[in-house]
C-alpha cells in the first residue's frame, strides 16, 4: 500500500473579520483534519494547533490502524488539557476530518469528528454531509424542535455540545470506502455558515488544484463571520476484494466483531 492510495489533499485557512485565527489543519496523506479552538475559551488558537500536533506523527504513515487514530485523538485531548492549564482557563477545539487506514487489508477512509466542523463527499453535482454536528441546534433538529431554516440563523448555532478538551473522550468515527475520484472537504463551520451546500460542491467541480482556496475566498466572498478553513482531497485508491461493492458505511469500534455494514447514521466511539 502507498500514499497514493488516499489522495492528494490541499488546505487553506484565513482569519476572516476575526484578530486571530483559531483554525488549524493539516493535508498531509494519510492526514486530512481541520481543528476550530472553540470561541469565547481562552487560547483557541493553541488549542487547536495542539490537535493537529497530535495527529503528525500518523503523516506520511503507509499502513495505519484504526487503534492508532484512536490513540491520535486521545492524544489530542491530553494535550489541550495540557493547554488549559497553562493558560490557567479552559480551551477547546473540534476535530473533524478522514485518516487513511488500513482495515482487513483493505484501505478506508476513517472518519472521526467531534464538534461542528464538517466532512463532505463531494462527486460530479452531488454532496454529502458525511458527519453530524456535536451541538445545541442539532440537538434541536433531530428532536424535531425547530427546522433546517430555523437552524441556519438560530442565535445560538454557534454552541458546541462537545470538544477536544472537555474531559469527554468520546468521538464519532466511521469507516468508509475510499472512492476512486470523489472529492472529500473538511472544513470549519466559517464556511459552512457562510456558502451553501450546492455552492461547495459546485466551487469542487469548477475548480482545479487551488480548491481549498476557492472555497476558502468563497466564504470570505459571502461574508462569513468567522476563521474559515477548507482541507480537500480528491480519492484515487482502487477498491478490490469482496468488500469494494459493500455499503458505504462501516463502523468501526474497539471490538471488530461489533463491526455493523450496515450503519447509516452517527455512533458514538468512546475510547
């Protein structure tokens, strides 16, 4: 197996109408994460460089387990810990984002989040919320409280439910099939409160190897009110084997033999 199974990935990050900018990324094969520091902690910034600290060794490793993303994100929480108390506050940050691992040897796309920073598959015209926010709105809307309309400008869409760094360590996490030719974006929430689902995904199609950049001028463009940052990275792994026409969807938990094909919506991984 070669990084070329995964892709090639491209990032970009701005600080929008915001002093400082508390997103961090990385799109370095098997790498693509993006981390938002939470606002109103203090160091979001530190925060979420300390995330993507934790996920730099895995870069530029060939045959990667799902444990040892597992231990990545564990990691990620220790060290912003670490960050609160040497700033003497609490700091938080989301992760969201795929890892390329190696699962029955075959290669995945692992998918971990925690928070509202956002993972898409993006192929010809269509796009696909890959993950769900960790936060108050959603909350809202899966218990049918309010509307999708109502959740796009709700005054607290802003509040996360969980964080790296809250103590909490549990995440979602999924494997899915690396599809030769789908675009994969992560992003911060700066560009999804900012440019339509259909604008993305046409901003992907359009677009060449400056991407990350387009989508990142795109939010800037309709005046997002945040940091905004885009890691993309377009498949080119072949699936083979008796699981390439499988579901989408696969689950991965501590327990292989808990493993559930046929899971279509979020569950939670608790390390």
């Amino acid at each position: 197996m070669t990084l070329g199974h995964w892709g090639v990935g491209k990032g970009a990050t701005d600080a929008g109408p915001r002093p400082v900018n508390e997103d961090s990324f990385c799109a370095a094969a098997p790498v693509f994460i993006v981390a938002d520091g939470m606002g109103g902690h203090a160091a979001g910034d530190q925060a979420s460089a300390a995330v993507v600290q934790a996920f730099l060794e895995l870069v530029g490793t060939t045959v990667l387990s799902p444990d040892e993303v597992a231990a990545a994100v564990e990691l990620a929480q220790v060290q912003v810990q670490a960050v609160s108390a040497q700033v003497g506050s609490h700091s938080g940050s989301t992760l969201t984002g795929v890892i390329g691992v190696e699962h029955n040897g075959e290669p995945w796309w692992m998918v971990v989040n925690v928070g509202d920073s956002r993972v898409y598959r993006v192929s010809g015209t269509a796009i696909q919320q890959v993950t769900v926010d960790h936060s108050y709105v959603q909350d809202l809307l899966d218990a049918g409280e309010i509307t999708p309309a109502e959740a796009a400008v709700h005054p607290e869409r802003n509040v996360v439910t969980r964080a790296i760094g809250d103590g909490n360590l549990g995440f979602d996490a999924w494997l899915m099939p690396v599809v030769p030719g789908e675009w994969i974006v992560v992003c911060s929430d700066g560009l999804t409160k900012a440019v339509t689902e259909a604008r993305i995904a046409e901003v992907v199609r359009l677009s060449g190897a400056d991407v990350a950049e387009r989508l990142v001028d795109a939010a800037l463009g309709a005046r997002t009110s945040d940091n905004v940052t885009a890691v993309v990275v377009q498949a080119v792994g072949v699936r083979t084997g008796p699981d390439a026409e499988s579901t989408p969807w696969r689950l991965w938990t501590e327990d292989p033999a808990e493993d559930d094909t046929t899971q279509t919506t979020r569950v939670r991984v608790w390390a």
